[in-house]
C-alpha cells in the first residue's frame, strides 16, 4: 500500500487516500478506488468531568478516537469535514514547500535507511536558508552532518522548480556523483509510489515517457518539453568530461579528499579544473552554484572560493558557526556568540539551542546588555514562576551542532578516543579547522615531544598544590574590559625547573629551564571569583602572578592586593612585545620545539587534560595579529614574561631581582 499524506501530528489511523489529494477543496468528492473507505472524523469521547459540564461551548478535555467503520450514507458523502481541513493544511505545506527547500526537505524526504518521516534540524534550516539567499556559496560542514543528503534534497526541489532546466552533480569522482543521483533517481521513480509528499509538491515532475530519454547510472531526463539538448541532470567527476551545454545549477559536493589535496599540486589541479571546467559551464544569467565539503587544508578549493569573496557558510560538530563574505544575510535561527572575540570570524549559534530541551541554562541579562549565568536562588525563582525575566541561553555554547545524532557523549569520544591521537584530525573532519603543518608557527612534532618528556617523568596530569624550592608562575588574561566582557579568563601555572635529565630511546637528555605545566584553568568568571582563584593558586602553587593590565583589569588586581598585600601579583601591559619573536607569543614556539616544555599527558591514551588540549589546540592553529591570540595561548605567554622578570631563566635576566622575588613570598 503506498505511504499516505498526513501532518507530522496527525493520527495515524485517519490515513488519507492518495486520490483525494489532488482534488480541489470545493469540488465534488473525487470517485475513490474500490475497497478503499475514506476516513472519517474521529469521534470526540467527553471525561465525566467534561459531561458534569456540559452546558459549556467546548469540553475541558477531550480523547480523540477513531470512528467505527462509516456507514453507507457518510461513503457517499465523500471526505468529511475533518478530512478537508487535514487535505487543506497537506496542500498548505505543499505550497510553502514549493518556496521553500528546507520546507520541502522536511515534508517529502525519508530518513535513508528507516524511511521515517524527517523533522528537520536547525543546523539543516541554515544550510537551506543559506544556499536560498545566495546563488554561489561555500559550506564546510563535518564529516556525517547530512550535507550529501541535503543536496540530494536540493536536486530534487531544483528540478522541480522548473522542468526546462539542466543540472550537475559534481564530485570528486563519477562513482561518487552517482551515489546522490541514484538517490534522486529513486524519488523521481517512486516505484513502490513511497514518496507521495514529492508528487504533490510538484506533480508534474516525473521520468520522461520518451523513448530516446533513456536513464543512466550518471544520467536522468525529466519529463519535459520536447527539443531540450542535454540531460536534466547528470553526474559527473571532477577531472571527467563536462558536457558542452550550458548548465543551470551546479551541486559541487565532496569534491575534495586527501588525495588531491595532499600537496600543492595536486590542490591546484583541482583549483584549475573547478575554475576553468566547472565554472564555464554554468549559464550566464540566473544560475546557482553551491560547494559543500569538509575542508581539508588551508588552501583548498572551499577556502580559494572564500578568499575569492564567495559568502561561506562553516559549522563545527561542536556547535561554532561562522559566516565570512555575506555581512547583509541574517536568519532568526542564529545568534552571536558571547564568546566571540575575533571581530574577522565571529562565532555564531543555533537559536533553537536556546531551549531547555537542549539543556540550555537559566540566564537574565544585564543593564548594559551582557548575559550572565542565573544563580541557583534565581533559578528557584523562576521554577515558583516569580522571575519571568530568566531564559534558556546556551551560554557557554556547550550544546553541540547535532546533538539528536552527535550528543556531547559521542564527541567525546571521537575527540578522546578514536582521534586522541591525531587532533588535528579530528579538529579537520569535524570542527572544519585546518592547518598547514609545513607553514604553521607551532608543529604537532614538537607537542608530542613534550608529552612524551612528561610520559617519562611520571607527569601524567595537574597537580593539586607545588612546595617545591623552583619558581612557579601563573599567568592571567582576564576576561575583564570594554571589548573583552564576554571572553573566558584564563590561568596557566607552571614551574621552572633549572635543570632536569629525561630518559629517551637515545640516552639521557638534559634540559635547562623546563617549564612543567601544574595547572591550567579557563571559565567565565565573576570578579569576585576571579580573585579568589588568583589568591588560591597563589597559595598552592607558591606562584608569582603576571596580570595583563588596563583600567578594569587594574582594578581587579587592585583588589587582589586589597586581600592579601602579600600576594605576588604584577601588572603587564602588552605593546609591540607581544609580536617579537623571542619574547612574543611566537617566542613559545621556539621553547616548544627546544622541548623546554613538559606536558601532562596520560601515557595510556596520551589524553592530556581538557585545558591543556585548548590550549594546545591554540598553539597549533596560532596566527599572527590581526588574528586572535587565544585565552590560554596568552595566560601562558604572561606567565612566561613573569618567570623572565624574575630572571628564573639562566641567561634571561628580566628587570626583577630573584632576591626580591624570593623576600615577595
């Protein structure tokens, strides 16, 4: 029996013939096929509470059930009153999916393996709503995101928008074009009639009845008017033979891998055939062209089109999603990120997120706009229903991408587990990062050669308090300041060690001026907070505290020194050093490649502690102002500048006295 036409709430045992579907609201009910009764308004079954109160228009509740099997007279009837209004809103959403992709994806596309209806997620919303607004985009997504499948989908809704045109579908090979194709060509068969909800939206959109239109494996031709050269749509690898006819949109999915984008050559063939193939082919007026793929280096064909100033949408498996070249676009289900720092590549969120079914948390926003955390008397609060200012705001954009099909469990373990060992990896396939070891500042090589010196101390994780004879520092970047509100404070603790031996597989090896990482710590912090923290790792790690300082950031250490006036805290302020390249940021990298820097790292799985992986994610992917430096990347960086103010490093002698910093404690 073929698959019937009903809203996503309706009850499944009102199904609706197919044949009545078609038929317009005011006519005459069609003739329905023998054996098939249509189906009848359920009758409304009153509680007793309803009955007591009968003398009411409507009861207070109702239980909807299904009618016994329906007389001769309602049969000749036809469809029912209920039966029209279900018909009315099918058709309603039909029209709306015929505007709308994201519409049509939800109404007549099946889950691939189950065939289940699809509710649409919001990260799909974007994606559609995106592609719709611009003719040409880009779209990073992560690997198992449904970006294929969306496309699919695309295809579908393009052909049936207008049958006289011609589309491609392009991938990295022809095997793999056809994957997607054969997907559609499904749809467009139905020979099971499966897929009702795609003939309703576009009723004339079917297999050409034409002899000559023959179907391929990479080739379908719609039914469409005669004289059209060229096929509706056909499937075609990159380096394959492109047609001559003109093409009125092109789906360029999965296009790249990691065989042509390993090295420069083989990234600039694929540059050269996109540009000089693909792009001659479209149609001079009133084509689309769309790119989907996860990026696979920093100069791959998705980042060329951006750099070319193609809008690009990029979303990360945990939530991040960034927009470049599209600065007039704007969608209700995105929202900035409080986090965002980087004005260049702001980090937006998905507003649905924004919900407690995510498990997004209580937050009220202040006088001057900023959104902080509810505290647990607030959140009472607002459960009595007393504070009606509280809402669900994903405030430390925890809540991932997908979560219905990749919860935060499931990242963990791609990124702890299966990835624990390749980050960057996994940073790649599903946080859409790239990077170029060969020209990055900070090379993977050299972090795996710290953990392995921490492995073969016994330095496996934080320590929870230092009495040892070395100097210890903590570096704080504050979360505090006009533009900086909404960032993470950060504090990075770590010892000097004057000189220590490591076994390796060669030898001993002998280091001067180890820096042994203790403790790292990042959150939103109140500033109250913010100076106990400073105060206890003070008195557990002994540690001298370098403060990057303006007006607010001052204040705060102020007010540390207002506790405790014996607290070693110092003021910093950044200038033209912070780019130089011994005592700059990039003045880090030189340590770590000295491997002047032990690592905590857990010899079993090499997991290293969450801040210290943030962090070394900072590291690795690190680019030069204008850019960013990271939180955890800068508390580092001053904690470092501190240590040479003191002269802790033999040749290093900073403007501090080591008697001093000694009678400082």
């Amino acid at each position: 029996m073929p698959r019937t036409l009903l809203p996503l709430d309706a009850p499944s045992t009102n199904e609706l013939p197919v044949g009545v579907l078609f038929a317009p609201l005011d006519a005459p009910a069609p003739e329905l096929a023998p054996k098939i009764a249509p189906a009848s308004k359920p009758k409304v079954k009153t509680t007793p509470k309803a009955k007591a109160k009968s003398k009411k228009t409507e009861p207070e509740e109702a239980i909807l059930e299904p009618e016994d099997e329906p007389d001769q007279a309602e049969e000749e009837q036809g469809p029912s009153s209920y039966d029209r209004a279900l018909l009315r809103a099918i058709l309603t959403r039909a029209e709306r999916a015929r505007r709308d992709p994201a519409t049509f994806f939800e109404f007549a596309l099946r889950e691939e393996k189950t065939q289940a209806r699809i509710t649409i997620a919001a990260h799909q919303r974007v994606l559609f709503a995106f592609v719709n607004a611009f003719p040409r985009c880009v779209i990073r997504m992560p690997a198992g995101s449904s970006k294929t499948f969306c496309m699919a989908g695309l295809t579908l809704w393009l052909l049936g928008l207008d049958v006289t045109e011609r589309g491609g579908m392009i991938s990295a090979s022809q095997e793999q074009a056809s994957k997607p194709f054969s997907m559609v060509q499904d749809y467009l068969e139905d020979e099971h009639r499966a897929y009702p909800e795609l003939h309703l939206v576009f009723p004339e959109l079917r297999p050409s009845p034409r002899q000559k239109d023959k179907w391929t494996e990479t080739r379908l031709v719609v039914d469409r008017p005669p004289g059209i050269r060229d096929a509706s749509l056909a499937a075609i690898g990159i380096d394959g033979a492109l047609q001559g006819a003109r093409l009125s949109w092109i789906l360029v999915d999965d296009v790249l891998n990691e065989e042509n984008t390993s090295t420069p050559a083989a990234r600039q063939k694929v540059n050269r055939l996109f540009f000089s193939k693909v792009l001659s082919r479209k149609d001079i007026e009133h084509s689309r062209i769309v790119v989907t793929n996860t990026p696979w280096h920093p100069s791959d064909l998705t980042y060329a089109l951006e750099k070319a100033g193609w809008p690009t949408l990029t979303m990360s498996i945990e939530g991040d999603i960034t927009i470049a070249n599209a600065d007039d676009w704007d969608t209700d289900d995105l929202r900035s990120d409080p986090r965002s720092r980087d004005p260049r590549n702001e980090n937006l969120r998905l507003t649905a997120h924004d919900s407690e079914d995510y498990g997004a948390p209580l937050c009220r926003r202040l006088k001057d706009g900023e959104i902080v955390r509810a505290n647990e008397q607030e959140a009472d609060a607002f459960q009595r229903g007393e504070r009606r200012d509280l809402f669900r705001f994903d405030i430390d954009g925890e809540i991932p991408l997908w979560p219905e099909k990749f919860p935060i469990e499931a990242i963990e373990e791609l990124r702890d587990v299966t990835y624990v060992n390749e980050p960057q990896t996994y940073n790649q396939l599903y946080r859409c990062l790239c990077r170029d070891d060969a020209s990055a500042k900070c090379k993977i090589e050299w972090i795996e050669r710290c953990k392995d010196q921490a492995i073969a101390l016994g330095h496996h994780s934080f320590v929870s308090e230092y009495r040892g004879s070395n100097f210890t520092v903590t570096g704080v970047d504050l979360a505090i300041g006009e533009d900086e509100k909404h960032d993470y404070t950060a504090l990075f603790t770590f010892e000097i060690i004057p000189s220590i031996t490591i076994p390796t597989e060669k030898g001993q090896r002998q280091i001067r001026n180890a820096r042994k990482i203790l403790d790292v710590e990042y959150g939103r912090f109140a500033g109250r907070s913010v100076v106990d923290k400073i105060v206890d790792k003070v008195r557990r790690y002994q540690s001298f505290v370098r403060v990057e300082t303006n007006a607010a950031q001052d204040f705060l250490r102020q007010w540390v020194l207002d506790i405790d006036a014996s607290i070693p805290v110092r003021a910093h302020t950044t200038g033209k050093n912070k780019t130089q390249r011994i005592i700059g940021v990039e003045g880090l990298f030189i340590e770590l490649e000295g491997g002047a820097w032990i690592i905590p790292c857990d010899p079993a799985t090499r997991r290293v502690p969450d801040a210290v992986r943030r962090w070394i994610d900072e590291c690795l992917y690190y680019q030069p102002p204008p850019a960013h430096t990271g939180d955890l990347l800068m508390a580092s960086w001053l904690g470092r500048a501190q240590a040479r103010a003191l002269g802790a490093f033999d040749g290093e002698r900073g403007n501090g006295s080591i008697a001093a910093g000694i009678a400082a404690r």
